[in-house]
C-alpha cells in the first residue's frame, strides 16, 4: 500500500516529466494532452471546494466553465475584429490579454455563483442538485440563442491569447503557464481546507446544526465556498477556451458539468490531489479508449459505475488503502 | 395575434406539459418512495422511443409500437433497478448522481451503438393524422390533441391507482415509512423494483408518443429530463399532483413565452433585435419561473417537505 503523499508526490511528478519528455521527443499532441488534464484539473478542483469540503452536489458547474469560455471568446473575438464589447455607458474594448481575460472570467463566474448560490441555497439535498443542473440548462439555451456571438455554432479565436513574458503559442510555454496556476490553486485550495472558514465549512458539511449554535451561519459558509467554487472553475473555462481557441454553448452543456463531477470522483471526493489525477486519468481514458472504439463512453459508464458502487474514495483511496476522507 | 392563435398555441403548450408530466410523475414517484434521484430516467424515455419506432418499422402498427415501449421501458427499468439502483438506496445522493450519469452513458453510447447516430422516424398513424375541427371553427392536429387525451387518462388513472388500489396504499405507506410496511410482511424490495418499472413504464410511453411528432434520436431523453426536474421542483418533490400542475405551467411558459415574448419586445426594439432578445428571454422564461417558485415556496408549490 502506497501512503497517499507519495501518491501526490508522483502525480505532481507526472505533471512534471510527461511534458518534458515530449519536447525531447518531439510530440507536441502529447503537451497538449497534458494541458487539456491541467486545465480541467483546475475545473475540478474548484468544484471540489463546494463539493468535497462544502457537500454541495452542484450538477451546473459548466455555467461558470462555460462563462469563463465566454469571457474569453467575447474579448478576444472583439479585439481581432476591432470592436468594442459595449459603447455606452462607457467604452469597454476586446482584449488579447490572458491576465486581464483570467480577471473577467473570475469576476463574472463569482457573481454568477453569488446569485446562483442564493438562490440554490434556498434548498438542500436532491432539489440543490436539480436546480443546479437547470441553472446550467437555461445558461446553454442563452448560449444557443445568442446570435450574436455564434449562437449554436460558437466562435472561433484565430491566435491564442498573450501572457506577458510568453509565448503561449509553443506548446511547452502554455503548459507551463497552466501548470504554475494549477499548482497556484492547489496551495490555495490546500490553505484554504486548513484555514478557520474550511475547517467551519467542513463542519458546516457534517453538522449544521452545531455550526450554528456556535454562532456561525451554515448558509453563508456555503454560499462563500460555492463562489469561490465557481470563481476558480470559471478561470478554468477560460483557459480551455484558450487552449481550443474555440468556444460553443457545449461548454454549458450539463455533460460539462458531469464530466468535471467525474474528475473529482475518478480521483477521490474531498482529497486535494483527487481532481488531479481524476482528470489524469479521464484525458488518459479518453485518448486511449477513444481511440479503440467510438463507443468508449460506455466503458467510462462501467468505470464510473464500479468505482461509485464498490471503490469508495476514488483511485487514491484504493491505491493508498485509506478509504473516504470523511463520513 | 388573433384570438384563434392564441387557443392554438395554449393547447400546444397543454400538450407539452400533459408529455412533461409522464416524465415528471415516475421521477416524483421514485423520489418519494426510495428517496432515489434518477438521472436516467431520460434515457428510459429514449428506450421508449426507440422500442416503439423499432415495432413500428418492423409490423407498421402504432399500437403495438406503443405496447412495446410500454414493456420495453419497464422490462429496461426493472433490469436497471435489480442490477444497480437497488444498491443505491442507502448510499448520498452524490453516488445517485453519479451512478445514474454512468448509466445514462452506458445506455446513450449502447442505443448509439445498436441503432447509429442517425435519427429514426416514426410516423402518426393515418387514424390520428390530419387536423380536426374544434367547435369555434378552430383546425387543430388530431394527434396532438389525442395526446393531451391520453395524458389526461394516464394522470386519471395514476390517481385511481394510488388512492384507490392496494398497491397504491402500499406506494403510500412506503413513502411515509418504509420500516413499517417492511414489518408489516410486504416485500419492499419487490414493491420498489414495481414502481421503478412503473414510471420507466410511463417515461417510455411518453417517448413514443412525442417520438411521432419528433425524431427519434440518442440523447433525446435529456433535455426533457432536465424539463421535469424543474417541473419537480415547482411542484414539490413527492407530489403527483404537484407534478400535474408543474407540468402544464412549464409547458404552457415555454410555448407562449416563445410566441408572446418577441412580440413584447417589438414594443420596445425593431423587430430584428427583438426577435433575438424576445427569443432568448423565452429559452430561459421557465427557469425565471423556477427561480420565483424558489423564492416564494422554497419546497415547491405543493412540496411537504423543506
């Protein structure tokens, strides 16, 4: 049995040696494999705030993924054609920025998590998961019918964004952009699980009762997690669009968001380097059995299927032999 | 906008919710009585769909079409229940959800597999194809109407069953306290693979019933999945009758929302902008209505519980 910090230790490993291994032989697909895994990472370690920490079963995540993406698309689609975003009542222009693109995207997804949040919070349980998921849906038919910026077919980004000192259209410099913000929110999510509000969250998770005779307000911890959350996801989105140059309602779709729940479950719920090797291992799935059969969802179904029936605590917990974190 | 387009496009919406409510009513159903969230009950409706469009191709008849997307979906719903649903009775709703999303995968990429990616068609039956006459002069499609009718019917008869019959007392016994019934010698684990089979029963037959008027293609079930979880949500979880009303209110938002709210609009913009503005405030007029359920009666209109 493998101790779960060496676990981590050989996934921030494979983080490292994978990419350098494919510039030494020369397979730039392989880099961008690594930065698709990256990037959804991210994804999932922002729900895993909410969901791992917090308990919010949030099924419409791909609504900040999707406005990160759009964030991204509006901007720079308005910067290569020479327009400006809005005119009145102040002028704001495109940008080919990646900093300031990052900045929107967080700004936007955290105030679409604050009104999704107090409206969801409202509820607990099964309707928490069922509103969350028709957020997401009215988000995608918006998206749909949003002629103006692709509507169905989405809008296309001709040249990646630009990060000062970079330049992220060779393979090896993007990635490694993606992976110092992975790396970021990790010892951001990591500070946060140790700090007084996770550690309140994670009993708001457990016992909300005894939260709130301590004097604290379960609803509120849970509203911050989720905003944070949804702020961290929507960075995310961004990225993903940058790495695609190419945005489309999809991004929305509720499958969106179930794929970013699988990350964080295929790697182990409430762990820090769950979502990690989640979307890992999901890039890896993806590529290897996408390639022997069209119909490779099914074996992902099966996957899914044994580990919710029978593996609880995801890859990690079966192979450091520690099983759920928590419950 | 005459008053004859208005009747017009309110039957339309009926239909939608009356179609809505045979999905929403075997969710609220498993919800109340094993406390199960069931992502794949969309994909019993595509089951459904395409058992009927199978039958129908192969014998031409759409009433047999219609029986087998019956049996299809509930024989479909008792494997699924006795494989892997029974096991997730006493697990979070988090295993629900992802368990039920790995078989949503499985079925959607197993149909795909079986049929192709290309649609299928099944066709209204010559007896129920063309419009009638409504009194008032109004021309209306038979088959559309026929299925408001038969919605109705099926709703009529779910009542009866649930209040009238012995199983129906069971049903309600198990929603209120499924240790006691157990101790009362009923066999609760058969009773819930019944009710799971009924309302994979009623998603299937409303698969094939708007398969006719739609195609009939792999991921069909989802969208109208995600429809009844917000009529589940207006109505209250657990309630039939909430699920009726949830049903026809969202079916008749989303239709007139559609015609109405572009026209609202040309008040206030030239009709281009207001046909894109009007439309896409219609995508999203039934989750405003959810979002205002919430708000007022955070457990549904007609919800027990918190």
């Amino acid at each position: 049995m493998i101790r779960e910090s060496y676990l981590n230790a050989l996934t921030v490993l494979v983080l490292l040696a994978v990419p350098l291994w494919a510039v030494v032989a020369d397979e730039p697909f392989t880099i961008t494999l690594m930065t698709r895994a990256a990037i959804f990472a991210i994804a999932a370690i922002g729900l895993n705030i909410a969901l791992g920490i917090g308990g919010l079963v949030s099924l419409g995540h791909a609504v900040f993924f999707g406005i990160g993406g759009y964030a991204m698309g509006i901007l720079a689609h308005h910067a290569q054609t020479y327009t400006a975003v809005f005119e009145w009542p102040l002028l704001i222009e495109g940008t080919k920025s990646m900093p300031v693109i990052w900045l929107v995207a967080v700004v936007l997804s955290s105030l679409a998590a604050l009104v999704i949040g107090i409206l969801s919070l409202r509820t607990t349980g099964v309707y928490f998961i069922m509103i969350t998921l028709a957020f997401g849906q009215m988000f995608f038919f918006f998206a749909i019918s949003w002629a103006e910026y692709g509507g169905e077919d989405g809008l296309s980004i001709y040249v990646r964004n630009g990060f000062p000192g970079l330049n992220t259209l060779v393979p090896i410099e993007f990635y490694g952009l993606c992976l110092g913000v992975l790396l970021l929110v990790l010892v951001f999510a990591w500070r946060l699980s140790k700090s007084p509000f996770g550690l309140a969250l994670n009993a708001a998770r457990q016992a909300p009762v005894r939260v709130e005779t301590v004097g604290l307000d379960p609803v509120r911890l849970k509203l911050v997690a989720f905003v944070i959350s949804g702020a961290i996801t929507g960075l995310a989105g961004a990225m993903f669009a940058d790495l695609n140059r190419f945005v489309s309602p999809t991004m929305f779709s509720w499958q969106t968001s179930g794929e970013i729940m699988i990350f964080i479950i295929l790697g182990g719920v409430g762990r820090l380097f769950g979502p990690v090797v989640g979307a890992l291992v999901f890039v890896a799935l993806e590529h290897w059995l996408g390639g022997l059969s069209d119909y490779w969802h099914i074996y992902l179904g099966l996957l899914l299927l044994l580990i919710v029936l029978f593996g609880r605590g995801g890859l990690i917990g079966m192979v450091s032999g520690r099983r759920a974190v928590h419950d | 906008m005459s008053l004859i387009l208005l009747i017009e496009q309110v039957l339309n919406g009926l239909q939608f919710g009356i179609m809505l409510f045979l999905m929403a009513a075997g969710l609220t159903l498993i919800f109340g009585v094993m406390g199960l969230i069931n992502l794949a009950h969309g994909s019993l409706y595509m089951i459904g769909a395409f058992c009927a469009a199978a039958v129908a191709g192969a014998t031409g008849s759409f009433l047999l079409a219609l029986i087998a997307s019956l049996a299809g979906a509930a024989i479909a719903g008792a494997l699924v229940e006795l494989v892997v649903i029974r096991r997730l009775y006493d697990k979070d709703h988090l295993d629900q959800v992802l368990a039920t999303f790995a078989l949503i995968l499985i079925f959607s990429e197993g149909t795909r597999w079986v049929f192709g990616s290309f649609p299928l068609f099944l066709d209204v039956p010559d007896f129920l194809s063309g419009p009638i006459t409504l009194p008032g002069g109004i021309e209306y499609p038979l088959y559309r109407l026929t299925l408001i009718v038969v919605g109705l019917l099926v709703a009529l008869g779910l009542y009866l069953l649930i209040s009238r019959t012995r199983l129906g007392v069971q049903i309600r016994a198990g929603e209120n306290d499924r240790e006691m019934i157990a101790a009362l010698g009923i066999d609760i684990a058969k009773l819930y693979t019944i009710v799971f089979a009924l309302g994979a029963a009623l998603a299937g037959l409303a698969g094939a019933l708007v398969g006719a008027i739609q195609s009939v293609q792999v991921g069909m079930g989802e969208p109208v999945l995600i429809l009844a979880f917000v009529v589940i949500v207006i109505g209250g979880i657990g309630s039939i009758k909430g699920a009726l009303i949830g049903a026809i209110l969202v079916g008749l938002t989303d239709t007139l929302g559609g015609i109405f709210l572009p026209e609202v609009m040309k008040l206030f913009f030239d009709p281009s902008t207001a046909t894109s503005i009007g439309s896409s405030l219609a995508s999203m007029a039934i989750y405003v209505l959810m979002a205002a359920v919430l708000i007022l009666r955070p457990s549904g209109l007609f919800g027990a519980r918190a």
